[in-house]
C-alpha cells in the first residue's frame, strides 16, 4: 500500500512539474501585431473584388 501512495505522489509532483513548466513557457512567449497595411494594398483588394464579381 505505500508503495502504491508513492507512486501516486511521484505521478501528481510530474504532472504538476509539466504543468508549471507550460504554463511559464506561455507566459513567456513574445507576442507580434501585425503592421497596418498601406493604402496601396487596399486598392489591390478591392479591384481583386470587382474582378471576382465580373
């Protein structure tokens, strides 16, 4: 039966061990927005648009 208990709290410390691990990796991911497009860009969509609709 202690063995069995051991066993147990080896499993529950590794869990938490690859949770705590997880959970520090998201917190230190770097995150990007991205640029606003340009104009230009715009004018692009939209007349890849009217070219769809034709």
């Amino acid at each position: 039966m202690l063995v069995v208990i051991i066993i147990c709290a080896l499993v529950i410390l590794f869990v938490l061990g690859l949770s705590l691990m997880t959970i520090n990796k998201g917190y230190n991911y770097k995150h990007t927005v991205d640029p606003i497009p340009e104009k230009g860009t715009d004018d692009e969509n939209s007349q890849d648009k009217e070219k769809q609709e034709d």
